[in-house]
C-alpha cells in the first residue's frame, strides 16, 4: 500500500506542533529576548522540552503508535538531534547570506524563525517514515 505524503497524520502532527509552538517557541524568544541568553541555548531548551511533549503526543496521538522500545526513544532523540542541527545551522547561514549588514539580534530573531520551519518539515518527515513507522 502506498502512503500519501499528507493525510491524517500530517494534520495531527500540526495540531501537536501548534502546542509545542506555544510553549517551546515562546520560551525560545524570551530567553533569547529578554534573558539574553544565547542564540543556541535558547533554541536547543525550546527543542528538550518540546520534545519530551512532542514524543509522547506524536507517539500516541498522532501516529497511534503502541510500541514500547528503547530503540524507538534513541530514534526520537536522534532524529531531534540531526534535525535540530540542520534545520538551525542552515537557517543561521541562510540569514548571514541575506541580511549581512543587519544587527546580529536581527539576524539571529530571523534565523530562529526560519530554523522553526525548516525543523518542523524535517522532524514531521523523519518521525513519519522512520521514528514511529507502523510495520504492516
């Protein structure tokens, strides 16, 4: 049976990422913006914690997957790591490239929004395909 790229799942995965936004990205921007702490620690707190939510909401919610495994809990945090990595890494050079003259404040604001979306298209596929991949 072949899979459609956006179905059910894809919609539940945006629900969840809608509470994640909330609470991981909101303490993202304030530690950033008002703690000034730095533009990697803001960003990897918003992903430890939205992502001991996201896994168990996307485990059981939006994936409905059953599974009990150490093996699938590695794959999350993996896949959370590399994703997280790429998706901020590419975002910081992406926004160096396009706004070089503006204030790093600017730039990093812009590449934390930017990582936010190139995280969430990476994560959504790697969970689907690979994380919580129900075997027929």
């Amino acid at each position: 049976m072949k899979k459609k790229l956006i179905e059910k799942t894809t919609i539940r995965f945006l629900a969840v990422g809608v509470v994640n936004t909330l609470v991981g990205d909101g303490m993202m921007f304030l530690l950033y913006n008002l703690l000034n702490c730095s533009y990697w620690f803001s960003s990897a707190v918003n992903y430890v914690l939205g992502g001991i939510v996201s896994f168990f909401l996307n485990k059981y919610f939006t994936f409905q997957n059953c599974e009990r495994s150490g093996k699938q809990v590695l794959k999350f945090v993996l896949n959370m790591v590399i994703c997280y990595l790429i998706a901020y890494g590419a975002a910081r050079h992406i926004v160096m490239l396009l706004l070089p003259d503006r204030s790093a404040k600017l730039q990093e604001n812009a590449a934390m929004f930017i990582g936010m979306g190139l995280y969430t298209i990476l994560n959504y596929l790697v969970q689907r395909f690979f994380v919580f991949q129900v075997r027929e």
